[in-house]
C-alpha cells in the first residue's frame, strides 16, 4: 500500500539471490507475446534499484520490439528474457540458472 491509501504501487513477483547477486523476477501468463510495453516496466523497476539484475519468464515469448528493448539495457543492467517452456526444461535436466541466465544475455 502506498503512504496515502492509494492501493498496491508496485508488485513484483519474486526476488531471488543467485551467486550473490539480486534478481527481480516478472511472470506473465498472457496469451499473447509480450511487447515493448511489457518488458519496459519491469526494466524500470529493475533499474530503480540500483544493482538489481532482473528476469523476465513469458507464458507466450516476446515481440522482436520487446528483444530489441532488452538489448539496449544491456549496456546498464542485466536482464534475462525466457519463455516458460524454457525454464521448466531448466528445471528437468536440473541445470544451472546462473549458466542458463549467463547464456541467455549473450544470445540477446
């Protein structure tokens, strides 16, 4: 809640330490790929907290606007975009995150 009543301000769904360092984690189960729009708020409230990488998981994947997007903020902050299919496959080979993250920004 905000100071004056206003209701929720931020939410964000998760937060996660991985090798020391803090990630912001955005879910969406939209059914439709996610847009410059999308991917620019949860840019925001990574780059509000300074030193905060962040992590993006889409039920549906990403407009090649929204790639592009991510791209650019490379250059001040890390970000992982990931589709939910990839990260369930993550989960079942039990693989890495931090490698799976570090790969990811490399192919973005």
């Amino acid at each position: 809640m905000g100071d004056t009543g206003e209701g929720v301000v931020e939410q964000i769904d998760g937060v996660i330490t991985l090798d020391g360092e803090i990630y912001l984690v955005e879910m969406k189960w939209w059914n439709k790929p996610l847009g410059t729009g999308e991917v620019s708020q949860h840019l925001l409230r990574v780059f509000n907290r300074n030193c905060a990488r962040g992590i993006l998981i889409s039920y549906s994947g990403y407009t090649n606007p929204a790639v592009v997007t991510c791209k650019e903020s490379l250059s001040k902050m890390v970000v992982t975009l990931c589709t939910l299919q990839e990260l369930v496959l993550l989960l079942e080979r039990e693989d890495d995150l931090k490698d799976f993250s570090g790969r990811k920004c490399k192919l973005q």
